[in-house]
C-alpha cells in the first residue's frame, strides 16, 4: 500500500514530467502540502528522497529546486547504463531461469498492447519496461551490477528524458525487447550483449531535443504522456 510520502514522491514526479515544475524552480513545503492535502513531515521526507534520485536538488539555506538535467548529463548516463546493462545481458544468458523468460515475454506483449491503446500514458507505461530490466539485472547475478544499474534505471535522468519519445522510437523499443529476451531464451550471451547495447543506444539517439529558444543544453520535458 502506498504511504502518504509515496503519493507525495509520485505527484511531484508527475507534475514535473507535465511540465508543470520547470527546472530551476524551488518547491515550498507549505505550499506543497497543501496542495496534496498532507501534513509537512511526509512532504519534507519526499524532498529529501526525490533530491536523492535526481529529480530535485538541494540548496543550503532556500530548499529544494527542480534539478536541471541537460543534454549532456542524460547522455552520459545512457551511456554508461549500456556498457554496464550489456554485461548484465551477457551473464544473464547462462543464468536465467524459465520463470523470468516467461514474464518477460508477458512484459512484451504488455507493451505491445499499452502501446496499441491511445489512452496509455507514460506513467502506465514505465513500470513494465523497468521490471523488464530488472529481471536481467536479477538474472545477472551480480549484486554490485544490480544496485548500480537499478540507481540509473529508477533515476530522475532516465524517466525524464524518456518522457516524449517518438511513436516510431517506442515501437523499435518493444521488438528490441523482444528480440533481447529471444537471445537470452537461446542462451545466446553475443548476441544478447549486442541487442542490448543497441537498444540502450538506439533509445538515447532519438530523445527529443531542447525546444526552440530554450537552453541548448537543457532537458525540456514534454507535457504529452506518449511514452
């Protein structure tokens, strides 16, 4: 069951992803909770916790502000999720079990059919495609590899910048999923790596870029929920 900071957490993740928190702008708790109808405590504790996955950042003596990821900052994390998630794909193969295959197909064909339905936003559509991660950071076997790739992977740089992606990058998304748990069904570690590596690759080419007039190193953040 969701606690009280949990809702807080989610609502300013989401309104941050509409566009509604601009970067660079500070949060008031009183106002914050207010808006949520919450005491102060669990919207202080949300702060701190958002400010450690990267959504918020903060300053001594004025509190917490939107975090500002620029362009440079969410390649760089891509980047490194591809070397290190390429490895996990690695190891995975000769480790996973019939269980994780089967739920990763079923996380397949889950995404093919949120993506099928016109109604279904970011947030619906985000949770399937973490767990589809982490069951090859599971599956990996290596507990260090986890903990570093779920830091990325449930961080504000990868859910943020991946809000707005093209229908066509979604798409290529879901068949590269598919065609990676293919490898790991045949236990195939090179070509598993491979698929993987070009999937976290192929996701961060096609991020959309500033807005006209914006900074050009900023991240904006689309308000359509389309991915």
């Amino acid at each position: 069951m969701e606690s009280v900071t949990d809702h807080v957490c989610t609502a300013v993740r989401q309104r941050i992803l509409r566009g509604d928190y601009a970067s660079g702008l500070f949060l008031r708790e009183d106002t914050l909770a207010k808006s949520l109808g919450v005491s102060i405590t669990p919207v202080q504790e949300a702060l701190r916790r958002l400010s450690v996955d990267g959504w918020l950042e903060s300053i001594p003596y004025r509190g917490f502000r939107v975090f500002n990821w620029t362009q440079e900052d969410i390649q760089d994390t891509f980047e490194v999720r591809a070397l290190l998630e390429s490895q996990a794909a690695r190891r995975a193969a000769s480790r996973i079990r019939p269980p994780q295959l089967r739920r990763m197909a079923e996380i397949v064909a889950e995404e093919q059919a949120m993506f099928e339905d016109i109604k279904a936003t970011h947030c619906e559509q985000t949770p399937p495609n973490i767990e589809f991660h982490e069951i090859i950071m599971a599956a990996a076997g290596s507990r260090r590899l986890q903990r570093a790739l779920e830091a990325a992977l449930r961080g504000a740089g990868y859910i943020r910048s991946t809000h707005g992606l093209s229908h066509a990058a979604i798409e290529k998304a879901i068949k590269d999923h598919s065609a990676i748990q293919a490898a790991l069904a045949a236990a195939d570690a090179d070509l598993a790596e491979a698929l993987m590596y070009d999937h976290i690759i192929s996701v961060v080419r096609s991020l959309p870029e500033s807005e006209p007039g914006a900074n050009a190193k900023s991240v904006t953040t689309p308000s359509a929920d389309n991915y």
